[in-house]
C-alpha cells in the first residue's frame, strides 16, 4: 500500500481537529465530528498535437460538524489556527442553535464502532501528481498525433483528469482516520466528416481509482484502442441510419454502466426515496413503501452497493461520517431489497442494514457538508454465464451496443432513453456492421425486466464517472459501476435524427 503522502501528513489536522472538538463538547452538543481535507486536481487537454489546457488546483480547509438541541449545525475555514478552529465550532453551533427552532424531529445517528487512529491508501502504483506535466502532455499529444493519422479523422483530443484526494476524521465517540485516494480519467477522441453527417469516435476505457500506471503500464491496451478507433469512426461515417422499431440488444459494460447510475444509482438513494432529495434531478419511482416488493427486473438482476471494490471510484476506507465501508443487495432476484444510505438515514429506518449505515456519506470539499452520495452500484455477473459472443449468438433481430454516449431521464428515474458509441446490427446471431443515429427508450421496471441473461465473469468491467452530481449547493462525486454484457429483449429503438425533426 502506498504512504499517506508526506506533504499532507505535515499540515496540523490533528492538533485543529482537538481543539475543534474539545470547543464543541465545552458547548455541550451531543455529536461533533471533524473533517480536514486537501484535494489535488490536474486536468491536460491536447487537440490536435498541441496543449491547449493545463489546469492545477489545491483545495486545503476543514469543517465542524454537530448535533445540537436535535438540530445540525456545520461551519467550515481555511485558516489552520488553533483561533480558527475555535471560531468555526462556535459557529456550527450557533447554526444548530438557529437550526433547531425549524427542526420537528431530533437528529440521531445510527450506531457505529469506533475506529482508532486508522490508515487507508487506495489501490495504486504510481501517483500521477508524481509524474512531470511534459511527459503527461506528451503522452495525449502522441495519441492525438496516432489518431489524425486515420484518413477519416479531421480532428483529435485527448484528456486526462487526475485527482488525489486527502481525508482526515475525527469525532467525539473517539473515530480518527486518515486517508488517501488516486484516481484518473483519461480519454481521447477521433472527430470526422461524412458525406452527410459529422460525428465522433471516443475511448470506451472508463476512469479508475488508479495511478498514472493505467496509461502507461498494461492495464488497458490504449494502443489497441488507438490504432482502431480511425476505422471505426470511418465505418460509423458511412453506416446506414437505423430504422426505428422494436429490437433485442446485446449491450457492453461500457454503455451498460450509464444507465444503471441512472435508472438505479440514484432511484435507490434513500434520501430521494424518501423525498429528501428533490431540488437536483429529483426523487424516486422506487418509494420505501415498496422496498422489499418492487419487481424491479427479471430474477436474473442482482445489484449490489459496495464502497469496497478494488480501483472503484467510489471506494473508500471510511466515510465522512467515520463509518467502515461495506457491500450490501440492492436488487436481488429481481426485487428491490435495500437502498444507499448514512447514518441519520440508518437511524430513521432501523430495518435496513441490520440499523447500521452502509457508509455513504460524502462531501466533495473541506467547504461542504456530508450527504448522502452513490455508492459503486454493480449489476453482478452470472457465475457460469455466457460470454458476450454467446449472447450475440441468441438473437436473429437485434443491435449489439458498445460505449456510451447522451442520455435523458426523468424527474423520477423512471422514463428514459440512452445512446452510444457503436451500435452494431445483429442478423442470425452474427455483427452485420454499424448503423448510426440510434437510441434505445424505456422505462426502468420495462427495461430491467425484460434482460434475459446475463453474462459471465469474463464479460464483467468496471464503468463509471467524475462528475456525478448532486444536492444544493451542487455537489460532484466520483462513482464506479460494474456489470457483465446483458441480453434484453424486445426494445424500444428511436431513429434519434428522425425525432429531432431533422
């Protein structure tokens, strides 16, 4: 496991963090917790050879955070004194204070162990904070350079976001953690002209919480990627457009993991189940009264949330709320059986989780305040299931779907339409070539129940994104989700030109 990084273990958290804590337990709260933080963001453009963007940021506070008189209060700074400290926890007080005049039903937090002075470093070799911005340049301008080689391609980008992220906790119950986690989002695009169209072929590699080995070590086979994408976006500039109907679908990991975060991430967030959440994107089809008989999908869909899973984007040791992470059914046999939630929530409904929360609090800054955020939600594999090109062999009429791309989704996660990179037109169980200007249009339960089958562990990866977003003021979350390759039956497809009028 890599070392805490030597540069944040010299700033004075814990000696803010006890005189936080101790000003807080003189005023009398019944919880205050303290969290320290230090974000590290990198973000290289390169558009055709040549740099055109090189973005640093370091983000240093901390925040207080109590339960007084039943009520939340929580204030935050940026000056690292013993006086600020002070301040601050006065302040989150006098807020819970103001707080508790509006507060009909008392806060409580369900129960935790405590966890003593402990260490977390996520998976990974090489710090991409380690590795000199030119080599990080030159790297995206070679892939830019490989890709206008292609005869179809006018234009290239290549991307990558790179963020370390610092933690540490403490809280009155006597819960200290100190944490780090890396992680990556590289990309690269083709861009190009058809005789009646312009479109673009991108990377289908996901973000991961790993280092800077991810490009450069093995991981991924970007050369690979590379070298086919020209052809590729050649074959999709020349495709036929689709014709609208009803159509069986084959659909890779890559698209596959956008519309779980969509029509099941956040439909199962406790909070917006509950109503909680509305202000951003809205609430949920799949109301508490329904947990446990909800036919969610057909009995092959088995989902869980896990903040565990190695390289996930959402995996953590510990939450922001000082709970050990963990992995739980959301959807089993295709009923919906939990949700994600944190300790307030845990508190609320003591049936779920055995009364324990499943440790999915998260604040995105020193600045804001913990919410409930999405957990690393996977639809899992079927442990002797069919590869992807025994899926594709069951269908006569079908498409075979690969990369993602836009989406829409409704106000309460229920009505949906998604595009993709590739779609690939299945005849007798073979691909018969691209087709182009296709969407697939469904309902959550619709969709879900109609997947057949599911694929084996091989066909199984790790998606995901940077900028889930959430809550007012706006928050964003990095959030990974697994699946295998899925088989789905009788499908809604739209031609999308044809529904823009065009």
């Amino acid at each position: 496991m890599p070392e805490i990084d030597p540069t944040f273990t010299a700033l004075p958290y814990r000696e803010l963090g006890a005189v936080a804590l101790a000003r807080a337990q003189a005023l009398g709260v019944s919880h205050a917790d303290f969290r320290f933080e230090r974000l590290r963001h990198q973000h290289l453009v390169v558009r055709d050879g040549v740099l055109q963007t090189a973005l640093d940021s370091d983000d240093v506070g901390f925040a207080v955070r109590v339960i007084h008189k039943g009520a939340w209060g929580f204030a935050a700074g940026v000056v690292l004194t013993a006086d600020e400290a002070r301040r601050v926890a006065d302040t989150a007080v006098a807020v819970a204070e103001i707080a508790a005049e509006m507060t009909s039903a008392p806060v409580e937090l369900a129960p935790e162990a405590v966890y003593a002075d402990v260490t977390w470093v996520s998976s990974y070799d090489v710090n991409p904070f380690d590795v000199p911005t030119a080599d990080k340049a030159g790297l995206l301008i070679d892939w830019t350079e490989r890709l206008r080689q292609g005869a179809a391609v006018d234009h290239a980008t290549a991307s990558v976001g790179q963020v370390q992220e610092n933690k540490y906790y403490a809280d009155l119950a006597g819960t200290v953690t100190t944490q780090q986690r890396v992680r990556v989002d590289p990309e690269a695009m083709a861009m190009g002209a058809g005789a009646d169209t312009f479109d673009s072929m991108r990377t289908v590699a996901p973000p991961a919480g790993r280092g800077w080995e991810y490009l450069t070590g093995g991981v991924h086979d970007w050369d690979a990627e590379l070298e086919e994408m020209p052809e590729l976006l050649a074959e999709k500039l020349k495709a036929p457009t689709i014709e609208p109907g009803r159509y069986d679908l084959v659909i890779h990991p890559s698209n596959l993991w956008l519309t779980i975060h969509e029509s099941i991430g956040h439909a199962t967030e406790l909070d917006r189940a509950l109503g909680y959440e509305a202000n951003y994107a809205g609430t949920s089809f799949a109301t508490y009264d329904r947990l446990g008989t909800l036919q969610y999908g057909s009995n092959v869909m088995h989902v869980t949330g896990d903040r565990i899973v190695e390289h996930g984007l959402a995996t953590i040791g510990y939450d922001d709320e000082g709970v050990q992470t963990q992995s739980w059914d959301i959807v089993r046999n295709g009923v919906l059986v939990g949700y994600q939630l944190d300790r307030s929530m845990g508190r609320m409904k003591p049936e779920l989780n055995d009364g324990r929360s499943n440790g999915c609090a998260y604040a995105d800054s020193p600045s804001h305040i913990p919410i409930q955020r999405m957990a690393n939600v996977s639809l899992q594999p079927a442990p002797d299931g069919p590869s992807t090109e025994e899926l594709i062999g069951r269908v006569e009429h079908g498409l075979y779907i690969k990369g993602d791309r836009s989406w829409s989704i409704d106000m309460q996660r229920f009505n949906f339409q998604f595009t993709g990179q590739r779609f690939y037109r299945i005849k007798n169980g073979e691909l018969t070539g691209q087709v182009r200007d296709a969407a697939y249009q469904a309902t959550t339960t619709d969709f879900w129940g109609a997947m057949e089958a599911v694929g084996g562990p091989q066909t199984w990866e790790l998606g995901g994104a940077f900028n889930c977003g959430k809550a007012q003021p706006g928050q964003v979350a990095s959030v990974s989700h697994g699946c295998p390759t899925s088989l789905f039956r009788d499908i809604r497809i739209l031609n999308t030109t044809q529904e823009s009028g065009r």
